[in-house]
C-alpha cells in the first residue's frame, strides 16, 4: 500500500479487516515495525477520534507520531498552482510539503470541505497537493469527499458484529445507511466513503435512504438501492447507519431537517434487531435518540474503539510496502 486515500489504495477487503482484528486480539504483536520513524499528523480542522486513535496506532508499531494543528501553530497555507500570494495565505503547499516530507516517514492528512463550492471540493485539491509534493505516504485522516479510515472501520465493526449475528436466508446482511436530522449543514464525506467502501466489499444487500433532494454523488452510491421511505429501507436490517449529509446537487444545503427522520427504537422494530452505527460525535436526540444510543442495539462505542485497528492494519501496511 502506498497511500490511504480511498477504497481504491485497498486490494483486500477481508484481509485488511482481518489483520485489524487482529491487532485488537494483540495490539503490539508488531511493535517494532514502525522502530525509528516519525508520523506526521497534520490537521486543518479538529479531531478527537480520528487523532488519538492514529496516535495510538502509530505507537503500537513503535512510531513516533508528532501533531500538527495548522489553524492554531503554524502559518495559513496557499494550495492553488501559481497563486499570487497578496492575500492572507502566507506559505505555499509546494514549499512546506517537501519539507515536512524531509521530517516525516509518513504523512497523515485531515482537511474539510468548505460546503461553499462543491467544484473546490471536490476535487481534493488539498489532499492531492500533499500527494504530489511531499514525497512520503500519505493518509487521510478525513478530505473534502472521504473518510477511509472511518469506513475501514465500519467495515471491521461490521464484521466483527456478524461472528455473534445471525443473517437472513440470503447468507449476507442487510444493511442501511439512513440520513438523520441535524441543526447545520455537514459534509457528504462520511455517507460518501461508507458507500464507496460497502459497495467495494460487495457482501452486503445495502440500501440508503434519505429525504428527496439528498442524493449523493452517484460514483460512490451507484450498486446501492436507494429509497425516499426509510421505514422500507428498514424492513428486515441487520445494521442501521445513521449519519447527517447536506444537499449534493444544491451544494452544502438543508432542504428538508423532519425530526421525523430521526431513528428510534419504534422505527427499529422493523429491523432484525438491528445494530445500530453512527461515526460520531452524535447530536443526541436530534440525530439518534437517546433510547436507541443507550440500547443494546447500540454499537457506537466498539465502532469508535476499533478506529485504532484500522489506522494500526492501514499503517503496517503503508511501513511494509514503503520500507
């Protein structure tokens, strides 16, 4: 593996999940492959799982990971090609990138979509400067579009959860990512990945539904049934994935925010007690009620736990394939 920016840098599925779970059986079963290098984990915008949990990771190969945050420590970065820097950035990606790469054996990446241009964004702009210009690995830690390593490990919770679940005559769970309610508009990066990643891994029947007027871009949804009726959607789920996007088409948008959207343990009753999955942090009963997040169909808390074994799997792979 030379990069993690998506599903696409990923040639087994299984495989990679199977090496994360057992990382969590053994957590430092390969603690000195990462012996006398440096990870750089670089943030444009906040963190708390995605951070500590690479940090972790990178410690448990015998990395030294080393955090950035750009907004608050360092200077404020230009990205664009021949930008003529009269504005408020003060260095470019061409210049700080190499050197960073001169720092680091490895680059980790978290940048956020601004929702205001959807051209801008997606064409990861960001992301795909540091590929170009600073020479080592780099992993995102979440771009304008994507969030791998949270679909690895929703992937890894999924499979983990299917070892104690039992399916459907089909032999493959049903699973649902369903929009959910929110007081702002967020990105299309986390329901963008699952989809992509869900729809790479092929083993599930997987439906998503949302209101009218929230379709994704079609590249990551297209092998998915897509419905405006989430009570069909439901019918029958093994697992329920409950996350907030804003509009796509109308870039950045709230057309419809139906509290009725909202996934309770009524809804739930439709399912095949259904687990139910959310990336967090979570707007309690806004996005998931309390009931549900607080129930035995709750997962959330292992979902969260296993991101350090999907930065740990992807790492040890990225430290085997680059030396």
């Amino acid at each position: 593996m030379k990069q993690f920016i998506s599903v696409h840098d990923v040639t087994d599925i299984n495989a990679l999940a199977a090496k994360a779970l057992t990382y969590k059986a053994n957590p430092l079963a390969d603690k000195t492959l990462g012996a006398g290098k440096r990870m750089g984990l670089i943030f444009l915008n906040p963190s708390l799982r995605t951070r500590l949990s690479t940090q972790i990771a990178a410690e448990n190969l015998g990395m030294q990971p080393i955090v950035f945050n750009v907004g608050s420590e360092g200077w404020t970065w230009e990205f664009e090609e021949e930008a003529i820097m009269s504005g408020n950035t003060v260095e470019h990606v061409k210049d700080a990138a190499p050197i960073l790469g001169n720092y680091f054996d490895v680059l980790a990446i978290r940048t956020f979509p601004s929702l205001q241009n959807k051209q801008d964004d997606y064409s990861e702009l960001f992301i795909r400067q540091f590929i170009k210009y600073a020479g080592v690995p780099v992993v995102s830690l979440e771009s304008a579009t994507l969030h791998p390593l949270q679909s690895l490990t929703d992937i890894i919770t999924i499979t983990e959860s299917m070892r104690h679940t039992p399916l459907g005559d089909g032999g493959k769970p049903k699973i649902v990512l369903t929009w959910a309610p929110h007081i702002k508009p967020l990105p299309q990066c986390v329901a963008n990945s699952f989809a992509q990643w869900v729809n790479a891994w092929g083993e599930a029947d997987f439906v998503i539904t949302h209101p009218e007027d929230y379709e994704l871009d079609e590249q990551f949804t297209r092998g998915a049934t897509i419905t405006h009726h989430q009570q069909e959607a439901l019918q029958g789920a093994d697992f329920v994935y409950v996350k907030n996007w804003s509009t796509y088409t109308d870039y950045g948008r709230i057309y419809c925010n139906d509290p009725a959207w909202m996934l309770t343990q009524e809804k739930l009753k439709h399912t095949r007690n259904a687990k139910v999955m959310h990336c967090l942090p979570v707007r309690r009963n806004v996005e998931l009620s309390d009931e549900v997040l607080d129930s035995t169909n709750s997962i959330v808390t292992r979902q969260a736990s296993n991101r350090v074994w999907a930065a740990q799997a992807v790492l040890s792979e990225i430290l085997r394939s680059n030396g």
